[in-house]
C-alpha cells in the first residue's frame, strides 16, 4: 500500500528524470542524478523502481503523456472552419512540435528509442497515435478537401524536422521547415 508521501515522492523521481531526459537524453537518466535533481535519497530511486530501465521508462512514459494532452488540448480548442494550405501547414508543425527546443530533439529521441529499446515502444506508439488524430481532426476541421492522409502528413514533418535539426536549425527554423515543405504537399490537392 503506498502512502501520500510515497506518491509524492515516486512523482518528483518521475519529473526529474524527465526533466533530465529532456535536456540530456537518455544516459543523463542515472539513479544519482534523479536523486539529487528530485532532492531525495540515492536509495529512493531503487526503493520506487526496480531498476534504471524502469525509471527511465516512466520518464518516458510521463513526456509522452505531457505531448498527448497538449495535442489533444490544442486540437480540442480548434473551431471549424475553412482554413488556407499555408495556415492549416504552419498550425500541424506547431501542433507536431513541442514548444522547448530540449522537449522537442526527446520527443525524436524517443521515436529512435522505441526502435532499440522495446521498453519505449509503448510510449512512441501512443505518441503516434494521438498526432495522426489530432493531424486528421486538424485536416477535417480546416476543410481541407482531398488531403493526404495523416500518416503521409505525419511523415512530411518528421522529415522536414530531422533535416532541420540536422542543420542545427532552432525551434523556429524546424517549424518553418516542417510547414514549408507542409505547405508545398497540401498545396498539390
């Protein structure tokens, strides 16, 4: 039976590895990092998890449950109406893209993890799948006629997002990317 002090405890060692994720990647999640970050005992890490792939799991866990209610929020306050190629664009790279350069390279970090570390793939999966439904209801309520389906929509900005970060664009540089070659694919329909 867990109590309200261990709750809150096992939370802040979630939050901190999350924080510690998103600004270091994964090898930056170390028991005695989480401690001190959490400001908790060495020991608690252990006593909460039973080791270093699960802390690092719910860390995981927790970004991407962050990246799913904000989507999910964003498209929730979307009202319908008609909406041009260049905007409903810029709005699916904004929607696709966290709003801290440091949560943003976690949420691509993540995607590559899932890949080696069947731990994350439920996470990643998540994740994918509550972008493809917030990139459908955005095409939908935007009255975008014969657009392409989410997934193609999907891999457009993941590209344009890759190359960008490859070329050490910043937060405003990847979205710029990812609605500039949005745009020239919804802009074919």
């Amino acid at each position: 039976m867990s109590t309200a002090k261990g709750e809150q405890r096992r939370a802040a060692l979630v939050r901190a590895a999350a924080e510690l994720l998103q600004s270091g990647g994964l090898e930056a999640v170390a028991h005695r990092a989480v401690a001190g970050r959490a400001g908790v005992p060495l020991g608690a890490t252990t006593y909460y998890f039973a080791d270093l792939a699960e802390l690092r799991r719910a860390a995981v866990d927790a970004l991407a449950e962050a990246d799913v209610a904000r989507m999910t929020a964003a498209v929730d306050a979307l009202p319908a109406r008609r909406r041009g190629g260049a905007a409903v664009a810029r709005m699916i790279a904004t929607l696709l893209t966290p709003d801290e350069y440091g949560a943003l390279v976690a949420w691509y970090e993540r995607y590559v993890l899932a890949a080696r570390e069947p731990l994350f793939a439920a996470a990643a999966r998540r994740t994918n799948a509550a972008a493809l439904d917030a990139v459908a209801t955005v095409l939908e309520r935007s009255g975008v006629g014969a657009a392409p389906p989410p997934q193609v929509v999907l891999a457009v900005v993941d590209g344009a997002v890759l190359g960008a970060l490859a070329d050490g664009a910043g937060l405003t540089g990847v979205r710029s990317a990812a609605a500039d070659a949005l745009t020239v694919v919804l802009a074919r329909d």
